[in-house]
C-alpha cells in the first residue's frame, strides 16, 4: 500500500509505508502493458503475489525519509542533510570555487563548483549549486540555489528556493517560503 489511510492503518494494525523505490527483473515489464495506467500497489504487486514470482521488500528501520512534495518539505530534507539527520552520504567541499577571503560560508553549508562568493558575501546553512555566483554583501541563509543562479549585491535570501539560471538584483530581499522558478530574473531591490 503507497500510502494507507488513517483508517487503514487501524483497521491492518500497519505503520509503515511503500516509498516506491524498485527494483524489477525484465520480466516484471511484461505485466505493465504500453498505454495503460497500471498502479503498483494495486495491479502489478498483486499480480506478482498471485503467479508466485519472487517478491522481496526490506523494512527500512531507523533510516531517514521524508515527502518532498512540496517546496517547503524539499527544503526542510536539505536542512536535515545539513543538520547530520541523514546518514550514509558523505559530501566533499570543492576546492574548484572561487571563495574571497573575506566571505564567510559556515561549515554546514554545501557550495557546488565552478562557484564564485565574492568579499563580504555571506552562506549560512545552505546548499549551493555549481556555478553560482554570490556578490559583494549578499547573505544566503537556509536556502538551497539551483545551478548557474547569480546573486547580486547586498541581495538577501533567507529560507528560499532559487531555481536554475535566475537572477537575483541588486539589495532584493527575499523572504522564508520564497520559491523562484528556473530563469526567473528579480530586478533590483525586489522584494518577495
């Protein structure tokens, strides 16, 4: 079952979930016919059960999953990365950036490389894709840029998502929950 209901849940004495993650010998294909919408929890593992082909599942125990549906829980899984709650990945600083002296990046923030933080600028708690580039005075807290963004001066981004190839100007403010699409351009002292 993906995700049972409250009353499922009472009624088979369950608290656990399928978080769809699978792996399928080929023959498996051969029960999800093209051009039909077929369910796993609902066709293709019953299906499976009742010609008994083999049929495994692990119960993951102590181990980290969150929904990610949504800009603010997506956040919130890169905030866990950084705060040590998701074992087993390891990550690696990059030696390929171009970080001034006098720009200060904590120790829990990630920065992808090819990136470019100029004197002043400030990364706190962060993940930053490669390519970025982050100006004079600009603070990013708490958010996570996608790849290729620019960062202008004195621009602050506090608890944001800033997608791919964006422009943020020049003092712009942007707020916690604040989501800014692939290619998006905010002129200079917006406000969001």
């Amino acid at each position: 079952m993906e995700k049972p209901s409250d009353d499922e849940i009472k009624r088979l004495k369950i608290n656990t979930i399928n978080a769809g993650i699978y792996v399928l010998e080929p023959e498996i294909l051969d029960l999800m016919p093209l051009g039909e919408n077929r369910s796993f929890e609902y066709d293709i593992f019953p299906e499976i059960l009742k010609r008994e082909m083999p049929f495994y599942a692990d119960v993951m125990k102590d181990d980290y999953w969150r929904d990610i549906g949504t800009p603010a829980s997506y956040l919130a899984a890169h905030m866990d990365f950084l705060n040590g709650d998701i074992r087993g990945f390891e990550t690696e600083p990059s030696d390929r950036s171009d970080v001034a002296t006098k720009a200060v990046i904590d120790s829990r923030s990630i920065i992808g490389s090819g990136c470019v933080i100029k004197s002043g600028a400030r990364v706190t708690n962060s993940v930053i894709g490669p390519g970025v580039q982050i100006e004079e005075k600009a603070i990013v807290e708490d958010s996570v840029l996608w790849a290729h963004s620019r960062i202008s001066t004195a621009a602050e981004i506090r608890g944001s998502i800033i997608g791919r190839s964006c422009h943020v100007g020049r003092n712009s403010i942007l707020d916690a929950g604040s989501v800014i699409g692939d290619k998006s351009t905010l002129t200079d002292y917006t406000r969001v």
